[in-house]
C-alpha cells in the first residue's frame, strides 16, 4: 500500500498543542519532536485523509 504525502491545509499534516503554549506545533511528515516526561500535550489534529502512525520512542538513563 503506497502513502501519499500531499499537503492539506498549505503543508499541515499534524498540530501538537502543549500545555500553557501557543501557538501549537505543526509537523509534517518526518518531523520529530523531543517532549520532557510529564510534559502535557495533545494531538490536536491530523491530516483527515491519509493514515497518521506515531512513534513515542522514552529513553533516559539506564538503572
């Protein structure tokens, strides 16, 4: 299955919203983003046509 990449909205595919900033966070595909632990944010909006996958990758200090 081939994913098409196109642009909704200019060149929007995704907005992060984190608690008490503004404006939100606009990513496209392959962008990434380093969010702190217990750091509140949401997923506000998605492109509405084409599939959306994230990876939340945590790492930090071994024990």
């Amino acid at each position: 299955m081939a994913f098409s990449t196109k642009p909704i909205l200019g060149d929007r595919f995704a907005r992060l919203l984190f608690e008490g900033d503004a404006p939100p966070v606009e990513m496209r595909p392959g962008d990434f983003i380093g969010i702190p632990a217990r750091r509140r944010h949401r997923v506000e909006w998605t492109t509405p046509d084409e599939p959306t996958v994230w990876l939340a990758v945590h790492y930090g200090p071994t024990r």
